[in-house]
C-alpha cells in the first residue's frame, strides 16, 4: 500500500536510520514484516519513538499491541539499560517471537511481554507508567485512550500509531487498494479520527501529530 508520503521521501526517511543504525536482527524482523504483510511501525517511526521515549526520560513503556517485538526494540533503546517495555499483544504466538528477536537484538533484559486483551493487561499493571504506545486493532482506540487519559501522571506520554490512517481521516483514500481492505479501512477510520479529537482537545495534554509512516500522535500529559 502507497505511504502517506511520497514513497522516495518515505524511503529516504528510512535510509537515514539505517546510516545511523544498522542492526541485522531489525532488518530481520523488517524482512518478517514485508513477507507476511504484518503491520510494524518501520524504521523512520521506530527511530522516532526511541527518540521521544530519550526525550521524555521515560524508564517504562507500556506497549498496546506490541506485534512481535519490532516497535519494542526500538523503545527498549530509548528506556536505556535498566528501564522496562512491556509488550502486550493477544496472540502469544507473536509474545515467543519478541522474545526470541529481542533476546538476539540485547534487548530482552529490558523487556518483558504479556499475553491478552490490551486494556485488561494495562489495567493489572501497577505501578506508574511514563509512555504508553497504543498500536491496537483502530476501533479500540476511543477505549484505549479513555483507559489512558487518567492513568498517566504529569509528565506521562501517550503515544499511537496510524493517527492519520492512510489519509482517511483527512478525507483522502489510498487508490491501490482491493474493495474488502477499503471497506475494512473505512469502517475504523472514525474510532480513529474520534480519539485523536478527544486527546487534542484534553487541556490536560499537550498533543502534536507528526506525518512519520502513518501519522504518530504524541501527547503529554502538562495537568
Ligand atoms: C499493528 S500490530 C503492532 C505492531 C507493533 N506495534 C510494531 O510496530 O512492531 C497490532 C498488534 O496488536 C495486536 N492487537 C490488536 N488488538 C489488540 C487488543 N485489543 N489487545 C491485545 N492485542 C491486540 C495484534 O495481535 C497485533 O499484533
């Protein structure tokens, strides 16, 4: 499917990550994602949210659909040694996979994964949590985000991928696309276009939507 920037720009965005950081475990998980068309963050995104998680100071991550450990390495680099991601997906097939990856990447010690529904999960966690990463199925993002509004204290960042979802938001369609996916694309464009209102107009949080792969919406908490 066509990026939301033009594919040589997307590309360049990419490249620039790779001559900073080449890691042959994430061109692995990269080379997984494209075979079996699972949905990771990528590169430029990942790099991006390592950044935000250094920025912030955050030392633990809570990750909303954590896949197979792609978007978690690159979190695990910005918590640095001693801080703690924890994955939570609802296929455990994908939890043995991140363990495996991460492990192979150094970056099992900081990790941690959980199996089952996002939100029941984050509910039994304890404990602040400095960032959370909604990644999740889109019609579950208007409960992900009333689920994290309050749990984050001042300081805290809530972070969500696909926040522009394809455009769809904006009113635009990708053309590339088979009439099923479309509809299936659609019909969650709302819940998504829903929670990003909500979180811009909570005076509580400061929010920007940055165009990186998707659209990667970042909020912090300031009240
Ligand atoms: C877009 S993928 C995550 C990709 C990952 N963040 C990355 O970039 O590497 C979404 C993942 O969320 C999981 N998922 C979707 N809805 C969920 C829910 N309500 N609870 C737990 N996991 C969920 C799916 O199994 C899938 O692995």
């Amino acid at each position: 499917m066509d990026p939301l920037l033009p594919r040589a720009v997307d590309d360049y965005l990419d490249e620039l990550v790779t001559a900073q950081l080449y890691d042959p475990v994430v061109m692995e998980m990269e080379r997984r994602a494209s075979a079996t068309g699972f949905p990771i963050v990528g590169r430029a995104a990942g790099r991006y949210l390592e950044l935000t998680t250094h920025m912030a100071g955050a030392r633990r991550v809570v990750e909303l659909g954590s896949g197979y450990g792609y978007s978690s390495f690159w979190f695990a680099r910005g918590v640095g040694e001693g801080g703690e991601v924890i994955g939570i997906d609802h296929d455990p097939q994908n939890a043995h996979l991140a363990e495996s990856y991460l492990r192979r990447a150094g970056m099992w010690e900081r990790c941690a994964t959980r199996t089952g529904d996002a939100l029941e999960q984050l509910a039994a966690i304890e404990g602040t949590i400095d960032l959370v990463f909604c990644d999740i199925d889109k019609d579950g993002y208007p409960a992900a985000w009333e689920a994290v509004a309050d749990r984050l204290e001042v300081g805290g960042l809530f972070v969500c991928d696909n926040a522009l979802w394809y455009g769809r938001v904006a009113g635009l369609a990708p053309t590339d696309q088979d009439a099923e996916v479309a509809a299936a694309q659609a019909a969650v464009a709302p819940a998504v276009a829903a929670m990003t209102r909500e979180v811009v107009n909570d005076p509580r949080y400061l929010t920007s939507v940055v165009p990186i792969h998707d659209g990667l919406l970042v909020a912090q908490r300031i009240g």
